[in-house]
C-alpha cells in the first residue's frame, strides 16, 4: 500500500510537468530563503524557507526563462529548459556593506505608537495578490533617535455566514498566510534601499483577530531622519505547520478549450483608511523586472473602487522607542 500512494505521487507531479528546484547561497550552501522567481511577463511564485520551489511548464509553457532576485544577492537569468535541481545565487557584497551595525542601547526611551486604522467592512479592503507589495511611508517627526519595535497590520475577517457578518461573535473564515515585510529608507518620496537585509515574514490566521502585531524590536531598524517605508506582500497560503505551500498566482478556469487566467486573492483582506491625511501609501508589482513603486491615488491608478470611495492609505501602525539625550 505505501509504495502504491508513492507511484501515485510520482505519476501526479510528473503529469502535471512540475520541477522542484532549490535556491542555495553560492557561498555557504545555506537555503535562500523567499526567493523571488519572476517569470518576465508579470507571474512568478516565491521559494519557500528552504529556498525550494516549484514551476509547472504544462500551466506555463511558453516560459523560457526564470529572473530570481532576493535580497542581499545578484539577480540570475536561467533558462527553464532542462531547469537543474539546485541553483546559487551570489552574494552581493555591495549592498551588504551598506548595512549599518548598532551596539545594543543602554539608554532610558520612552514608548511611542501610531495607532493603526481598523475595519471590518469588506467594501473598504483590498484584496490582496502575490504579485502586489503595499508600502506605507512613516515621518520622522523630530531629531530624536528612534528604533522601531512593533509593526501592527490590520486585517479584516470574514464571516462564514455572510448574513451574521455584522456581528462581532460570527464564526470567522479561516485561513493561513504567509506575509513577508521589507522596511526602505526614503528615496525623494518613494521606497528605497532596504534598511534590513534580513528576511522579516510572519503567519497570520484568523485567530489574530483585527490587527497582527510584529515584534521585530531584535532587528534594530532605527529610524532614519526622512522617515521610512514599511512594506507588506503576500507569499501565499501555508499548511498548518506554517510551511508554505506552492500556491498559483492565477487560477485557470477552462473556457471553450481555451484556459482563462483569474488573478488569485488570499484571505485575509487589508482594510483601507480615508483617515490619513495625504496620500502614503503606495504599489508595485513584484514580478516585473525594473519594477516601479506608484503612489496609491487618484490619477495613477484606474479603476479603483477603494480610491473612488477615497480610500487612499492602508491604516498601518508602528510602535517605536525614543531614546533620551544622554
């Protein structure tokens, strides 16, 4: 029987055309974690924890190569024909440089929060998509030295009875996601370089309730004077171990023998604000090599529900310390 369910699986991944491929530090042979793997046209998926993947040429086959990018290494074109099992990526020292190493504070600080934006109301959400990053920009109010502690994402759930929706006890739709966030200094108004080369992901279910909160406080990201960028982007569903499951960027729909491709939402759904004053939050799509952050508003983005509703921020909040003069 046990070696009946193996043929069953070898005969399912080899039907389906699907290679599973590792991507490998070039240097110390560790797994390069979340990878991105941009198939050039607008699709990609993301490697897993342990820098694993899987691509399907049945679902994609006019694909002929791969662009995989992460941070702290160069990019690397690779052909998908005879696709090898194990791929390294080379460190990039340059960037790694940049970053700047802070000895542990000793100082008194004092707690400060900017208070995330809750809703609950579907129509006032966006839905979001593998292929979407959302950044919001945070000022730096003062010369003060500042190191962030917590981030807190509002989330919205969804009730399995669409009917009890409204209510604050109706039994939530349940899900596990993956999220990866990428904090950036301020480049004249729109995210720049990272401000951490480190890989900053958190799960989140339905059991987190209205808000997740991150403590990334072991990461010391200080503030710098023009403020800063923190950055959500979906990585896809998991099991309930926490593992991220290959998840598909569209779903293919079979239509009068052709195969429609409908862009895939994931739960939970990112509650928009007409709280904020301005406009601070902004987009792009990761899978487009040379990609271009726009600001969320009104003229460069069409056909937005949540703009024409003037929705314009995703209501993000930080929690940060700030350290006396000594």
């Amino acid at each position: 029987m046990h070696k009946q369910v193996i043929l069953i699986v070898f005969l399912f991944y080899s039907v389906l055309g699907f290679s599973q491929t590792k991507i490998i530090d070039s240097q110390t042979k560790y797994p390069v974690s979340y990878a991105t793997i941009s198939f050039g046209d607008g699709q990609g998926v993301f490697a897993d924890d342990e820098g694993q993947f899987h691509f399907t040429s049945k679902i994609y086959p006019d694909i002929d190569s791969l662009f995989i990018s992460a941070l702290g290494f160069k990019d690397l074109n690779i052909s998908t024909k005879n696709l090898q099992s194990t791929l390294e990526l080379t460190p990039h020292v340059d960037q790694l440089d940049e970053v700047t190493v802070r000895a542990k504070l000793d100082r008194k600080y004092k707690e400060e929060s900017i208070e995330p934006y809750l809703d609950d109301d579907y129509y006032k959400c966006w839905l979001p998509t593998i292929e979407s990053e959302i950044a919001v920009y945070f000022k730096n109010p003062d010369a003060k030295l500042k190191q962030l502690s917590e981030i807190h994402f509002p989330i919205a759930l969804e009730s399995v009875d669409w009917k009890k929706r409204h209510k604050s006890n109706a039994e939530k739709k349940p899900f596990s996601t993956l999220f990866k966030v990428n904090i950036y200094y301020n480049d004249n108004g729109l995210p720049g370089k990272p401000l951490s080369y480190q890989n900053i992901v958190f799960r989140a279910t339905e059991k987190d309730g209205d808000a997740f909160t991150l403590d990334i406080s072991a990461y010391d990201i200080y503030i710098p004077e023009s403020g800063l960028f923190v950055s959500l982007q979906v990585l896809g569903y998991t099991d309930k171990a926490g593992k991220l499951l290959p998840n598909k960027k569209y779903k293919e729909i079979k239509s009068r023998g052709q195969t429609v491709r409908i862009p895939t939402n994931f739960r939970p759904l990112l509650p928009f604000t007409d709280e904020i004053s301005g406009n601070n939050t902004f987009i792009k799509r990761v899978f487009v090599q040379g990609n271009q952050w726009i600001q969320f508003k009104k003229g460069n983005i069409k056909d937005s529900s949540l703009l024409k509703a003037g929705l314009n921020n995703y209501g993000m909040g930080i929690t940060f310390k700030v350290y006396k003069d000594e």
